[in-house]
C-alpha cells in the first residue's frame, strides 16, 4: 500500500512482514521461549487506564522533550536493534536519516549492519545527536576503544546494555537458517515457508552459529563480558569515556535503584523487547512499580522504557508515569524494512499525531502535564 494510506505502527509492521525475507521476519520477531514476555511487555500498556482531564486549554500543546539535555519532537526515541540490513538493503541509514528528518534521536546498536562510522556519516547534518548502545566486551580494552571510537565519531552517550550477558532461547530465530534470497523466493513460490531451506552462502559466524544451535542473536553476543557488576564496571565506564552513561536492561525496581546509586545518568527500563529473559516483568510494570515504590530515583537519573509500545497513548502512559522518553526497536526495524526512510519517518509522524490527540484528550499541555494522577492500573485485562 502506498505510504500515505499507513494508518498505525501495528499496520506498518504487518507489511513489512510481508516484503522481507523469512529469516529476517523470524530475527526480528522472535522472543524467549513462549514469548510470554514479548506478549504481556504490550498486554502492561493495556493494562493501564486514565483518568483524562477535561476543561483544561489545549489548543496548543507541546510534544516535545529533551534526554540528557538533547531535544526531541517527541518522547519517542530509536532503541537501538541489531541488523537492519536484513530487512532493507540501506540499513540502519533509513533510520538515521528518517530520525533525522523528524527530529528524533537514535540509539545505534553495537550489531548494527552498518559500521558506526557509516551511520555517522548518514546523518543530515553533523548537529544530528546519535546515542551508541554498547555491548561490553570480556576485553576492557577492546570495549575501551570501541567506546574511544564512537566518541570520536561524535555519538552524545553510551547506553551499556546489561541484560544480554548471555542469548535468551529465541526458537524461531534459532530454527529460521540464513537462505540466499532466490532460495528464499524459490520455496516460497512452491508455497513451503515452514520448513528451514538449503543453507544458502552464509556468514560463517552464522553456521557455527547453527551448530551451536545458538541463532542469529547467540552468534551476535558471544563476546559479551559476563562478569559485569555495578562495583567494577560503571567506575571502569566512567574512566574511559567523558559521555553520559545510561544503563539498558533495568528490570526490577532494587537495579533501578542501585543504577541511581552507582551514579549513572539514566536507566532505560527494558528486557530486550521480551528476547532475553521470560517471565522478566512487563517493562511498563517495572516503571509502574518504580514511580510507587522510589520516586527519588527519577530525582537522581533519567528513567526510560522500551518494549511493547506502539501507539502514542502508550507513550503518554509512560510518561505520565515519570519516564522522560519511550524507546521502540521493533517498529523502526519495519518502518524501514517496507519503506525506507520514508517508512521511518511516517512512523515518527504515525505517533507523534496519536500523542498529541492523547495529551489534549488526557488535558495535558506539555510533557511535564503529565502526572501519576493520570493513569490506573486495572487488575482486569480489557478484551
Ligand atoms: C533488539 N534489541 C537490542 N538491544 C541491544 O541493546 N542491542 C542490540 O543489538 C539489540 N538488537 C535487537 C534486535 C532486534 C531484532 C530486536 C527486536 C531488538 C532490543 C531493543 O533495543 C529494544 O530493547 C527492544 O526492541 C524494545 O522492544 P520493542 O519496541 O521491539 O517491543
């Protein structure tokens, strides 16, 4: 369908479902185990009510926000996703250039498809803020220089992602084998998609990969230091980089608050779009429960979420409940999988119309409008 007639996230993933090989569908998509995780990180939102404002003037209202101090058009920013070539042949440069366009800002993945450099260089114009997602290797001066690098390429902070020591058991990207393309298009011409098919001229991580029956993402994170703790680590962090630290993978309320204490400039609530541990909370639960449970922390740190939102009233929800921005990694993957940049900045565009009809519904001028008071959990799941 044309671009135009694009109504939701929702809808955009569906297409890109349907133009992009099997096996990318399958990395993307997939989750831990019985994907319980992956399901309940979208059921929390709908678990959430308002309790909506009226008689307040909202013929203006103001979407935007900062993180760190860097401005965004909407609370909304790229969480950071592996392999975006998979599902279009420009990558992860759809999404930087679709970010952008649209003023919003991008975490870039330390398994991008393209180089740090490249996706620096893709910007639209050097002021363009990119945030680098670091997976920390066993060597410190490995992680070191690659931490040097991105800062040298200008990248405005480092989001070290803890809840990827070790690749969750995602069985349908395990099963889902790399295929050359016309392979690909072979069987699914004779109507067998089911079936892995001929192991077509793969990487070769990616057929010791399959040997170890580990999947893409096994193969992706084998050099992740498992050995990191807040005692060594952060303080190792802070000596080699002058950039702000956010730390990826909270997800219970006692890490949230040691990450405040361990000094980090913020703490983005996450289990890895439910592709790491199943059964770890829903990460709109866990925000729920920290803005209960420790309001200080949102005095010492920022706070983020990702995982499950895709409509504006999600992001709002989230915000209301203290979070400065909300991340998204699946949907940015499809945007551009189906459409390119132009896919990416349509979905910028998709929510940043759903969140302001949200904050002047919920009676709600600007972000900092949005508060606790807002929003209910219901014990009842809605249909
Ligand atoms: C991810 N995610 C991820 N996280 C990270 O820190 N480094 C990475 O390389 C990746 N790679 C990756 C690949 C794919 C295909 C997905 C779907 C996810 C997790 C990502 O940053 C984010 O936490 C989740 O995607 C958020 O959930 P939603 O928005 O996809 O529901």
């Amino acid at each position: 369908p044309s671009l135009n007639r694009v109504m939701s996230i929702l809808e955009m993933e569906d297409i890109a479902r349907k133009v992009i090989s099997y096996k990318a569908h399958m990395y993307y998509s997939s989750a831990a185990d019985d994907e319980t995780t992956l399901v309940e990180n979208m059921r929390g939102f709908q678990r959430l009510f308002f309790h909506a404002r009226v008689m307040r003037p909202v013929s203006t209202v103001d979407p935007t926000t900062t993180m760190l101090g860097f401005k965004s058009t909407i609370p909304v920013f790229v969480s950071g996703a592996a392999l975006a070539k998979l599902g279009h042949p420009l990558g992860e440069a759809n999404i930087t250039r679709g970010a952008g366009k649209t003023g919003i800002l991008q975490m870039v993945s330390s398994n991008a498809s393209l180089s740090a450099e490249q996706i620096a260089q893709a910007r639209l114009s050097p002021d363009q803020v990119l945030f680098f997602q670091l997976y920390k290797n066993k060597d410190d001066a490995v992680a070191e220089e690659r931490v040097k690098e991105v800062e040298r390429l200008g990248y405005k902070a480092i989001f070290l992602t803890v809840d990827a020591i070790t690749p969750g058991n995602r069985e349908r990207d395990i099963r889902a084998p790399f295929v050359l393309e016309a392979e690909e298009a072979e069987a699914e011409a004779k109507g067998g998609v089911e079936k892995p098919r001929t192991v077509g001229q793969v990487q070769k991580q990616e057929e010791e990969s399959q040997v170890n029956n580990e999947g893409t993402a096994g193969a992706l994170i084998r050099f992740v230091d498992q050995d990191m703790s807040w005692e060594k680590t952060i303080p190792w962090l802070r000596r080699v980089t002058k950039l702000p630290i956010v730390i990826k993978g909270i997800q219970c309320v006692q890490d949230a608050v040691l990450a405040a204490e361990a000094g980090v400039d913020g703490i983005l609530i996450s289990n890895h779009g439910g592709r790491q541990l199943e059964y770890s909370l829903p990460s709109i639960d866990v925000l729920y429960r920290l803005r209960k449970e420790r309001p200080d922390v949102f005095d010492k740190c920022e706070v983020y979420v990702d995982g499950g939102a895709r409509r504006g009233t999600d992001v709002i929800k989230a915000l209301c409940l203290g979070a400065k921005a909300v991340g998204m990694g699946r949907p940015f993957l499809y945007a551009q999988s189906a459409y390119g940049e132009d896919g990416v900045a349509k979905a910028v565009q998709i929510l940043q119309r759903e969140i302001v009809t949200a904050m002047k519904l919920v009676g709600a001028r600007s972000v900092k409008e949005l508060v606790p008071e807002m929003v209910e959990q219901v014990s009842w799941q809605p249909y």
